[in-house]
C-alpha cells in the first residue's frame, strides 16, 4: 500500500469525483450542472396526459374497469348471485305491495249497464292486486275486442280505482243477411245481434252479403231518400256491387256500380218536380246514366195498352 501523499490524496479526490459525475450524468460530468430537461419516459407521460382520451380514461375507465373486475369476481360464486337477487327481488316486492299501489276497484264509465258487466267478465282481474301487475294494454285489447266497445282507455288513479273509460259504438243501420240481424254502426262495424227486425224500427235497413262493407255509401243514398223516408224499406245489395233501393207498392229502384248517391239525387230531383215516383212505376233502372228505363206496373200497362187498342200484355215505356 502506497504511502497517502500529496499526489495520492488528488488522485483519490479525481476518482471519488469522477464516481460522482458518472452518477450524475453527462450533463454532470460535462459542466457540472443537471440538465433540466426532462428524461424521456417523463417527456411520454407529459404527452399523454395531455391527451383527452388518455385522462378520461384516467379518470373514468380505469375506476369504472377496477369496480367491474371487484363486481365480477364477487360475482364469480353462484351462492353469493343468489344472494343478491333475493335481496333485490324482495325489495322491489316489498315496494310493489305497498297499500298505495294497491288496485281494489272497478269504475267503468260510458257503458251501458249490459255492456259493463260484460266489460267486467272480459277483464278478468283478481282484485285486489298492486298496480304493477296489471297489463293495462292487454286488458284494453280484451275489451275493445267486444262489438259494442268503440274504444277503451284505462288508467288507475288515486285511491285504488282501476278507471275505464269507453266509447260505445252508436247504431246506425240493421243488416239482414238470410236469418241472421244484426246492428252496424256508421262504418260498418258489428254492434249487437237482433232477433227480429222490429227491435230497431228507428234503424234503416240494408240486405245482402257485402252490405256491412258498403255502409258507409248506403248512409248517404238514405240522406238523398230523406224526401221519401215514410216510402223506404231499406237497400239491397246486388251482387256485392251495387244497390237496390227497395220502396212500398213493390217499386225498386236500381242504382249503378259507380256514382250511386249522384244517381239517386237526379232522381229525387225529378220526383220533386214531376212526381214521378207516385206513379204506377214498377221498376226505376238508373244503372245507365246515358238511357234510364221505367217499367211500368202490369196494370198500368194494360190500362195504357187497352187505351192505345192494344191486348198484349208487358213492355216498357
């Protein structure tokens, strides 16, 4: 071991620097100062942190990742899912069954007496029950299905009254169809079933198969025969085309295809001005708008026959 001279003390002095430097870094060794520039792993999370989707993500999605993955390996066990579901399905049951929620009546407005117990019937509700278990939209789809129900609205309002509001459908027409009578509303609908015409002899009445779909044309030709109302018994359909308009004495008048009501209002017009329909007229065609025809009574041909000197018997004029 070397004596610690003066030469030997520097020497140790320039490595125990030189040490210091290095562990310093090259901006140490170099001036003897700390570069302040930062190092680059610093430079990349200065970076990034400056970027909006890297701090809600942050801030955000690595929170909400950490409760997920706490969540789902709590979850893992079939016991401890178990566990919560009865808890939470016990608390919703609890809130459902408390007494304000609870349904115990019926009120049924805009209904006849008949049709709101068969509104009832239809509804088949085990009361009383929470108001969370009622299927208001099915329940409406069940009374609307009736004939008589228009439409339906229902609601439950305080006090535990389940409301329904309805619209009965009002009668408009009779149909006959071979033995079966029943009543249609204005456009056609079903209302109820007859059992004999006079029930309804305030109602005009239609016949034959497709008369229910053409109800609405059939309101307007009885407007136009407002004149000859006392007259009228009541329309026929034709071959589901067209109608018949059947009078007292046995006279019908035959409306076209097309443009019935227009037809019918010529008519009425010519009937106000020449009373035309008074007359011994059997049959009144209109199905040709170009050449109409008039066939007279039998008896009135041959009276007209006899007058003119002639003896057979039918024809038109």
């Amino acid at each position: 071991m070397q004596p610690l001279n003066a030469d030997n003390r520097y020497r140790v002095y320039d490595r125990a620097q030189q040490r210091s430097a290095d562990q310093r870094g090259p901006a140490a060794r170099a001036g003897g100062r700390r570069d302040p520039a930062p190092s680059r792993w610093a430079y990349r999370m200065q970076r990034l942190w400056l970027t909006p989707l890297f701090r809600v993500g942050f801030r955000v999605g690595l929170p909400v990742f950490l409760v997920a993955l706490i969540a789902g390996l709590y979850l893992r066990d079939d016991a401890r899912r178990a566990q919560l579901t009865g808890v939470f399905t016990g608390v919703v049951d609890k809130f459902q069954a408390r007494p304000e929620f609870r349904v115990s009546l019926v009120s049924i407005e805009g209904a006849a007496p008949d049709l709101a117990e068969a509104i009832r019937a239809r509804l088949k509700l085990n009361l009383p029950q929470s108001s969370f278990d009622l299927d208001l939209d099915a329940a409406r789809t069940r009374i609307e299905a009736l004939d008589a129900v228009a439409t339906a609205e229902l609601y439950v309002r305080g006090g535990g009254v389940l409301q329904v509001l309805i619209t009965e459908r009002v009668p408009a027409l009779v149909w006959r169809e071979g033995d079966r009578i029943e009543m249609l509303d204005a456009t056609g609908a079903r209302v109820a079933g007859l059992t004999a015409r006079d029930d309804r002899p305030d109602l005009p009445l239609i016949a034959g198969a497709g008369a229910d779909r053409a109800a609405a044309e059939a309101l307007d030709l009885f407007t136009i025969a407002q004149g000859i109302t006392p007259r009228v018994r009541g329309l026929v359909r034709m071959g589901d085309r067209r109608w018949d308009l059947v009078l007292d004495r046995n006279q019908k008048i035959m409306l076209p295809e097309q443009n019935a009501p227009a037809a019918l209002e010529r008519l009425m017009a010519l009937d106000k001005a020449e009373d035309l329909l008074a007359r011994d007229i059997f049959t009144v065609d209109l199905r040709n708008e170009q050449r109409p025809v008039l066939r007279l009574a039998p008896n009135a041909i041959n009276e007209r026959r006899n007058a003119m000197g002639v003896k057979t018997s039918g024809g038109e004029l």
